[in-house]
C-alpha cells in the first residue's frame, strides 16, 4: 500500500472487544490511520486510494506462538509418514524412498502409531530390510521418540547404555529412541544440514505460514549444544522473509543471547516429554504402560538458569506438559523471579495437564501459557490417543482453556509445528470445537489466541493484534466470517490475502 494512504474496505473485527465489528480503515505509511464501522466520512483527510475487499472478513494478523521453524521447512525435505494408515503403508512409503534418497542419512516425520489399526513401532530388522547401507531415521509425529535403523545407529553413534534406548528381552536395542537418546539422535541429524539447507528450510516454513494466512511466528530455534548457530542465521535472514518472525532462542547460554539483542530465552527447552512417547511428567503411572515419565532437570539447576535469565530482564519459555512438570515450571518461576513474573510475562509451553492447584498459581503469578488446542481436536475425547495413554479420568482434565481463561490467564495460541500443522485457523476451530464441550471456548476468545493474546504474550501487543488506530497495518482476509459460518465449518474457512504493516504478502 505504497504511494499514499488506502481507504480499506471489509467485514472488520477489531479484537479489542467482543461484538464490536468495523466496516473501514486507513491505512497510512503501514499504519492504521482512522477506523470506523459504516460508511466511513466524507472528511477523512487527504487523497488516498481504495481497497475493497468486501464482502470477506478482516481480523487482526494471525498469529501462531509455537513454531519448531527449521524442522516445519525440513518437512518438504524429508520423507512424510502422515498419510499412513496402516504399518504396512509406513513401510512401503520408506521403501520408495530409500531408492531415491540422496544425502547421509533418511529422514522421516510425521510417523504416528496410534493413528494405524495395527500400530506400533518399526523394528531394527524391519528398517534394515529396507536398507542395511542407507541410514534411516523415522521420528514419531510429537517429535518425543523415533525408529533408527541399524546403519543409522552406527552413523549417529548412539550407545546402548543411553537414557530412552530402548532394549528387547536379550539386552539389546529395538531401534526405538526416546528421550536424551531420541534428542541426541535428532540433533546429530540435523547438525548434518548445511548453511544453505537450513536458510531453505526457514522460508519453506515462512512461506507455508503465509499461505495459511499467518503473518507472525514465534520461531523455536537452536538448541543447547553450543556449535548450533541456526539462531544467528534466522537473525540474518529474517528480514528477507514474507512473514515476521519472534525468535525464541531454544539454548541455556543467557550471555550469548544477551548479546545478540534479543529480549528472550526458551521455547521448548524440555522440562518433560510427551503424553504420546510416554514421557510427559506424569504424578501417577500412565494407563497404559509402566512409568510416570521423565523429568530432564533438577529445581536446582533450572532455577540457576531461571535467575541468570530473569536477572539479564530475558522472558523465559520452558515446555511442561505433565503435572509433575507444570509444578516443577511453577516452582522454580515463583523461586527465581516471585512477583516480577507476572511483568516478565514468563511463558509455559502446552500446560496440557494443571491442577487447580496449578491454574490459581499461574493465575497469581502471572504465567503466560502458550497453547495448542488442535493437540484435542486430533488426539482428545472417547477412545483417543490422550484417554489411551491417561484413562479417561484424568483425560477429561487435559487441556482446560475454558477453566484457565475464567481464572484470568490469557492463552496464547500455537500449533507446536510440526507436531500438528502450522493452521492457526484449525486452532481456532479446535478451540470452539474440541470433544471436551466443558472446556470449548468461545469464537471470540478462540480468535485472541491467535491473535491480541498471541501480541501480548510476546510484548507486542501496543503494535499489533487488534485493528485499532496508530498499530500496525497487519490483517489477514478471510473468505468467510468465522463469527456467523457453523462452528463446525471454521476449518474450512480459506485465506483470501496477508498484508504484513499495509504490504500485501504473496500467498
């Protein structure tokens, strides 16, 4: 929207407050300069140009708050299991690619056992007989386990005695990975990509996010091991990206992040694992298998690293899924930062299973979750992967946006991409229709996950979130209004255009 200001014209819902719907805005210089519902008036000053983009819907930019963002670009990359439906169909679809595969070592995502009939994880034997030579990897869709073959196993030396190896009757490894020996797997794999894999990987990611309407990420990158630069180098590029990135720095090293700039630590640095791997951080042993999972650090060293974080004015950002790791979050929060938690906005990522005890701490201290309600939509209700591996007791209490939000806590909304797709509106769809009808949410506060909750969890929200005067230019069109369309139909809403501060973004 160069060369003057640009009357738009729309089905406008600002977000600053429920019902309040607009009809016009100005925009100027990637600002919005007047807005107004109706007719707009006859003295808005100056000479300007007209957008008309009735009759679709105008909301604020959406937003999605939790994006692995070189492994949502290394998805086009990597082979994808998604499709499968029955163990069989997994293996055919390695087959095919093995022959085709070049590079050290195959990859494979989106893998998700408890999606087939006859679901469970490949053998050592069975992934060697598609290849004894080529290395493969296949990662279980929450990005918590995974599968290597034999060759994989000597590419990436991983050693029997590893926490999360998983040993048959005779002491010996089945291929199955899960925590340190999983994440050591994975960041051995990855450390393989070059510079110029990794920069494609970033705008496959950005470019899906504008196709889906998504103008602001919050980009998980890097990870603890100090040779990792993938923050320095989404630094570099970002701004050549159609969308703007939030870079959440997934490492410990708090001067290193101090010296970049950057006012954030975190992301999902692992406090547990996952419901689906059987690692989240459970207080009673999961339904169906032994265990109450796993907790990756002491209070003591976590509250260390929360003081060094807290005390450089950093917002921090851990994953905690499970009660045991939610209380520890809690915990260690309330010990390094007290009361000035609330004005660092200090994040938990998921915050799937609270306790009320839990939820009125959050609510005191002023934690900010950040969560992902399609983790319901395709895992929730009756006979679900969550009530498989919780029972159904402690399945009904997974995830309660509802609760939360009567207790005053603002959730921001995200995807956990690649985990689910990075579809802000199948969040919000997920939201207003999870199999949980005691914890579905409105449209209104669905929208503001993604939205204004989504600007202020990441201290934005005097730029962006809402349409009103003086903040950014930044919308997303709609097709249809996902206010008056069937709540069941919000999914299938499509995106007509992004405009990023008055630009519009290609799509």
């Amino acid at each position: 929207m160069s060369g003057g200001p640009v009357l738009v014209r729309g089905r406008m819902h600002p977000m600053d407050r429920p019902g309040r719907v607009l009809g016009w805005m100005l925009v100027d210089a990637g600002r919005i300069a007047a807005a107004g519902s109706g007719e707009p008036p006859d003295d808005l000053p100056g000479s300007r140009s007209l957008l008309d983009l009735r009759p679709k819907t105008i909301i604020p930019v959406l937003h999605d708050c939790h994006v692995h963002f070189l492994q949502t670009g290394l998805m086009d990359l990597d082979v994808d299991l998604g499709s499968a439906s029955r163990f069989d169909e997994m293996l055919s679809l390695l087959a095919d690619a093995a022959p085709r595969h070049v590079g050290g070592i195959l990859r494979a995502h989106s893998f998700d056992p408890d999606l087939m009939s006859d679901g469970r994880y490949p053998t050592v034997a069975e992934l060697d007989a598609i290849s004894s030579i080529l290395p493969i990897l296949v990662k279980r869709r929450d990005g918590h386990s995974g599968v290597v073959n034999s060759a994989a196993w000597e590419f990436l030396s991983l050693s029997e005695g590893a926490s999360g190896v998983e040993l048959d009757e005779a002491g010996l490894p089945t291929g199955t990975l899960r925590a340190e020996a999983y994440t050591f797997a994975i960041r051995k794999a990855e450390g393989l990509l070059t510079r110029d894999e990794r920069v494609e990987c970033f705008r496959r990611a950005a470019a899906l996010a504008a196709r889906r309407g998504i103008g602001v990420v919050h980009a998980l990158a890097g990870s603890k091991e100090p040779s990792n630069t993938d923050v320095e180098l989404l630094l570099e590029v970002r701004d050549e990206l159609p969308i703007d990135t939030v870079v959440y720095s997934q490492m410990e090293d708090v001067e290193r992040v101090a010296a970049l700039g950057l006012p954030r630590i975190g992301g999902c640095l692992l406090l547990d694992g996952s419901f689906s791997s059987g690692t989240a951080a459970l207080a009673e042993p999961y339904a169906d298998r032994e265990g109450t999972g796993v907790l990756y650090y002491e209070d003591q060293q976590l509250t260390a690293f929360f003081r060094r974080a807290h005390g450089r004015g950093l917002q921090l950002s851990v994953h905690a899924l499970g009660e045991r790791a939610i209380d520890q979050a809690i915990r260690c929060y309330r010990e390094a930062a007290g009361s000035e938690t609330r004005e660092a906005r200090h994040r938990i990522e998921h915050c799937e299973l609270p306790s009320d005890a839990h939820i009125a701490a959050i609510a005191e201290l002023g934690i900010s979750p950040c969560v992902q309600p399609t983790f319901e939509f395709l895992w929730g209700g009756p006979g679900g992967m969550i009530e498989k591996r919780l029972g159904s007791a402690r399945a009904a209490r997974t995830n309660p946006h509802k609760t939360m939000l009567a207790a005053g806590i603002p959730l921001a909304g995200g995807s956990d991409s690649y985990v689910t797709p990075m579809d802000s509106l199948l969040g919000i769809h997920s939201a207003v229709n999870r199999p949980n009808e005691s914890e579905r949410v409105s449209v209104f506060d669905a929208v503001g996950f993604f939205t204004s909750a989504a600007a202020r969890v990441s201290f934005d929200e005097s730029r962006r979130g809402t349409l009103e005067v003086g903040k950014e230019a930044s919308f997303t069109v709609l097709d249809d209004d996902p206010f008056d369309v069937p709540p069941e139909t919000i999914r299938d809403i499509g995106v007509a255009a992004l405009y990023v501060r008055g630009e519009k973004v290609e799509i």
